[in-house]
C-alpha cells in the first residue's frame, strides 16, 4: 500500500537513527556523525557513516544510502510496507490506511490471520494428543528432534470431518474458516467440512514468520499425498517460498540459498546444519519468488554499476568485465559437465556474462536463447525516440562493442524474440545469421484480475492508471503535465517506484487529482484495474512488450501507449486501445479526451479484449518452447 508522506515524516521523526543501526552496527561518535563498518558488504576499516541530523546513513564503500526505513528493508530482507509497519510498530504509530477499500481489506486480513494462527495451535496441540500419535511418529521416524519438531510448529490433522471445524466455529464463524481455506464448502450443498484430514501438517508463513496457510502429508493410501490450502487473500503458493521466514537470516549472512523440493527436505537442511534451505509450495520456482531470494543479495556488481549516478567510466569498465569474465566460463563448464542437459534455455545474460554464449556453443549442447531488449547492441539497454543518431549510437566506441558481443554471441540454435521489433532490430545489425529466429510473444500473467464489463458512464473525470518505472524515459513528466493541463477531467493513479518517485510524491502532495500509489503488489494492481477506465503506457524509450498491457488488456482495460518498439504489435489503435507518437503531449490528451466525449469509443468489448490476450496464455508459450527444445 502506499503511505501518506506526513506519515512517513512523522515516522521518521520519531525514529532515532543511530540507536536503529547500533542494534546491528558498532557505531563509534566522530564529531556529528557515527562511523562504523558496513552491515551491507564486508570491510576490515570503517566506511559507513551514519548522520543522525540529516537523517541518512552512507557507505563510501559499497554506496549503500538511505533513510531508517531503508536501513530496516535492507538489513532485515523486508519490502517497503513490511519495513514500515514494523518501525511504526515499535515507535506506537498506526499505519493510516489510504481508502475505504484498503482499511475493509486490512481487517478482513487481520481476522483471518488470527483464524490461521488458531488453527496452527490447534494443529499442534493435536499432535501431542494420542491420535495424533502417528503423525509423531512419522516424524521422530524421519529424523525429526522435538527442537525442529517446535520451531517449524509442526502438527496432526484427524480424520475427523468437523474437529477443527468445532474448535474455532464458536470463536471465528463459518464464512472465516471458509475464506482462509480451512473449511470446503461442497458444489452440490450441505455442510462445510475440515480440509485437512489424517495429515501431518505444515504450516507455511510469510516473510514475516506470519502464519499464512498449510501444507499437509497424508500417511496413508490415499490421494493427494500432499494437500495445501486453497490461494487465499493471505496466501497464494507461487509468491511464498516455505521455510523463507526461518532461513532469512541465515541466507543474509552466509550470502547463500538453497532451493529445494519439499517440506521435508528443507526441514532436514535446517536441522543438519543448513539453515538457509527454501522450497518452492507445489509449482516451479516462479518470477516472484526469485525475486525474494534476490532480495539477500541486494549488493550484485551488476546491481550497482548499472545505476545512471555512477560515473560513466565505471560503468564502461563493468561492460568490459561483463564482455571477458573468466569466472563465467568455469561457472558454466563445471554445470553443464555434471548435469549433461539436453538443451540449455538462456535469458539477458548481462551480469552472468558474455562468456556464457561462448561456453555453451563449444559444448554443442542444443541452445535456445530469448533476447529481452536491445542490450547486446546498446549495453543501457536503453534507445530513445528521437535519438536513432546521438552519438553514442554513432560512436566507434558503441561499434565496437557491438563486434565484440556479436562475435562472442554467435548464432545459439534458436532465438525466440517476443516482438518483430526486437528481431528485425538484430537482424538490421547482421546478429543471429544462422540462427532459426521465432517470433513467440510473452505470455499473460496466469492470474485473471476482475473481469470489467462496462465503462463507467457515472464517473465525472477518468481514471487514468500508469504502472511502471518512475523514469523520466518512460513518459511519466509528459503525463504529469496532461494531467495538468486537463485538471479536473483526468484522475491520475501512479503505480511503481523510481528516480522520480519523491517529486511524483510532492506532486500528488499538492494536487488532489493525483494519486501515487507507490509500488504496489499486484493485488492492489487488480485493484486499480477495477476502478481505472484506461491505462497508459507513455514511453519515451523503444518497448519490447511490456507486461502492463497485458495485464490491462486482461482486466479489460483498455490501452493508450506511444507506438514505438513493439508496442502496436499488442495495441491495436481504435481496436484496443490507442497509439500516439512518442512524446506528443497533444495527441496523449486528444486520445484522453475520445474517452471522455465518448463512453466507449472502441469497437471491442472487454470480454473480447481478454479473449484476444488468450493467444499469449502461458500453455501456448510453454508448449511452442517444447517443440523448439526437442527440434520441431
């Protein structure tokens, strides 16, 4: 969610910065600053400062810079909301909550997690009772000490159909046990029942250590062997990874994750000596879930020496390391040579390493490679409108990067471009000459946000949702200025984070028809799908294929967008959504203002937006994957 910034400030005021560091710094007082070595990277003399005054602490020697929040996201692995609530938490401030909407939801999650951490304390203590004396067993069989046994509060299901329904029906009601998937309701009526029967059961947390769901082994013949909780408003199983909330500070420190299969298996780690052991909740690891385990790795040479405020000629000589790391090829030889695969999918290997490419060509092993953007060509990644001839585009520097990718890339079997844009962009540039080259675009995200069926004919302004980066290349200033200028027709919500997420924070400050959101879960995403008439992709810079429009078009939001890169291969103008040339202001408030004059100027209805974002569903992209792996 996103917080008000009087609320952030008063926050802030209240913290004391040094005192929040020194819990886990040795700060030393040197004049009006504190210095003590960096929590964020390892270091024999002290670089790190902190200036209580200002507000701020600094690293000179890995860059690490922020405020107490960030301090507390960094050191502690949390997100932005996370973080927050917790200093609020320990200072005795509320987190205000922004609508109506959110503060209903807000409870409704706070019940449900009491319901969930009931039902774990019942699960438990069946454990210890004689008919759970089989679920015990099973796990002392295992290996399991009384010390793990706690720690993970493992528990026992009966095969009763109603004993966990009777223990927290007289305190929490039917509906709460239904919703928190603790209870099945059957299609064809009649009474609600207990989900988990004669299991063991697991419980899963969030980051958090928050009891969120279960996950539950059957010791008997029958089937599923394992069951969790259905996706919930607490849970949903490709976002979570079990085991995430004992291992965080383990994987912090030791730098290190280990993915496993099951429940056991990380338990088993843990108890042998391996605490940072993870396990993704029934599905192949997923994009959110990388994302978490990144999060113990915050301090990548990548990370950093992409940032746009590093000197340019640090950045160059990132490049070069990126073009000739010998680490890559040991790396991928040993991997290849243990595994023997098949075939070998890779996927914008800047920060792995060129040498990949090289390595996997000499194996001879069937090579499959998708190209995310134009970094093999122009290592930003980044080509703006309107600057095709810039010089850096011109420069002998640039061609001769370019050579050397090119003759380190070579030609992988098959590249699969998710745009004619993209391939027509290497092909122009003489890459891939002997590769078979696929057109194949992204899949749509598998989670169907509500479903739109009309346009809001009583709303006296339209909402306008932008959900990205807060970059000045992707159009959010040509927006802001629109929005001005048609004040009190056009109700702007901003979605994501950025450079400019402080000015676009000031700005929603001081006008009420603006509304910054912050980075948003995509739950709240779906939230914004719901009560946005349009959404808008504004960019300055050539687009592949960004995710936001599917995931508009899929809530049956129609689109407006600059028609650069790929773009009007998924925007079809008045069809749609609209295209505008990239950077014209004027043309982004007529198409605006089409929405306005008419209720529904499109020829296609939402249903139908949403059948035609169906072609990219994530069955047809992984099946088209299959017969490119086996050579079809």
């Amino acid at each position: 969610m996103a917080f008000p910034p009087q609320f952030l400030e008063e926050l802030r005021n209240r913290l004391n910065l040094a005192s929040l560091i020194g819990r886990k710094v040795r700060l030393v007082k040197r004049g009006r600053e504190y210095s003590g070595l960096c929590p964020f990277h390892n270091e024999k003399s002290p670089s790190f400062t902190v200036n209580e005054e200002k507000g701020f602490y600094h690293c000179f020697g890995c860059g690490a810079h922020g405020d107490a929040v960030s301090f507390e996201m960094q050191a502690s692995h949390l997100s932005f909301p996370e973080a927050v609530e917790r200093l609020a938490a320990e200072v005795g401030l509320e987190p205000p909550k922004a609508t109506p909407q959110e503060r209903e939801k807000a409870k409704r999650q706070a019940t449900l997690y009491d319901v969930v951490e009931a039902a774990c304390a019942f699960f438990q203590e069946q454990l210890r009772q004689p008919g759970g004396r089989a679920g015990l067993d099973y796990l002392l069989r295992r290996g399991l000490t009384e010390a793990t046994i706690a720690r993970f509060r493992l528990g026992w299901s009966s095969d009763s159909r109603e004993a966990l329904k009777r223990a927290l029906m007289p305190e929490f009601g039917e509906p709460a046990l239904i919703e928190a998937g603790l209870l099945i309701r059957p299609e064809g009526g009649g009474a609600a029942y207990d989900r988990f029967r004669g299991r063991v059961i697991f419980p899963i947390t969030d980051r958090r250590g928050r009891v969120v769901a279960f996950g539950g082994r059957i010791l008997s013949d029958g089937q599923p062997k394992y069951l969790n909780s259905p996706d919930t408003p607490l849970f949903h199983k490709g976002r979570l990874l079990y085991g995430l909330a004992q291992a965080r500070h383990a994987a912090a420190e030791a730098r290190t994750v280990v993915a496993v299969e099951g429940y056991m298996d990380v338990i088993a780690l843990h108890q042998a000596g391996f605490p940072y052991a993870v396990a993704p909740l029934g599905t192949a690891v997923t994009e959110q879930q990388i994302e978490k385990i990144y999060r113990f790795y915050p301090l990548n040479l990548y990370h950093i020496l992409l940032d746009t405020s590093v000197p340019f000629v640090f950045r160059a000589f990132w490049h070069l390391i990126d073009l000739w790391n010998p680490q890559t090829t040991w790396c991928i030889r040993k991997i290849l040579a243990k595994e023997k695969p098949d075939a070998i999918l890779t996927h914008n290997l800047k920060g792995l390493g060129m040498q990949a490419f090289r390595v996997v060509h000499e194996s001879g092993i069937r090579h499959i490679h998708t190209i995310h953007d134009v970094q093999l060509s122009l290592p930003s990644g980044l080509l703006l409108a309107g600057q095709e001839g810039a010089w850096i585009q011109t420069s002998f520097l640039r061609k001769w990067y370019e050579r050397q990718v090119q003759t380190i890339v070579r030609s992988p079997d098959v590249v699969i471009s998710p745009s004619r844009f993209l391939a027509q962009f290497y092909k122009d540039r003489h890459f891939f000459s002997d590769s078979q080259v696929e057109i194949i675009p992204n899949p749509a995200p598998d989670v169907k946000p509500p479903t739109r069926t009309c346009y809001p004919h009583a709303k006296k302004a339209l909402h306008v949702l932008f959900a990205g980066q807060l970059e000045k290349h992707k159009g959010i200033l040509l927006l802001m200025d629109v929005a001005r200028r048609m004040e009190g027709k056009i109700e702007l919500h901003i979605a994501g984070e950025g450079s400019l997420a402080d000015f676009i924070t000031e700005r929603s400050n001081l006008n009420s028809h603006v509304h910054y959101h912050g980075f948003v879960s995509f739950e709240h995403l779906e939230d914004l799908f719901g009560i946005c008439d349009v959404s808008v992709v504004p960019s300055l810079c050539y687009e592949n294929s960004p995710t936001v429009i599917y995931e508009s078009l899929q809530a049956g939001v129609p689109v407006v967008a600059s028609n650069i890169g790929g773009v009007g291969e998924l925007v079809h103008d008045g069809k749609n959504g609209f295209l505008i040339p990239p950077g014209d202001g004027d043309a982004l408030l007529k198409s605006f203002q089409r929405f306005l004059d008419s209720p529904w100027p499109l020829s296609q209805t939402c249903v139908e937006f949403q059948e035609e974002i169906q072609h990219h569903s994530l069955k047809a992209y992984v099946d088209r994957l299959e017969k490119l792996i086996k050579g079809a």
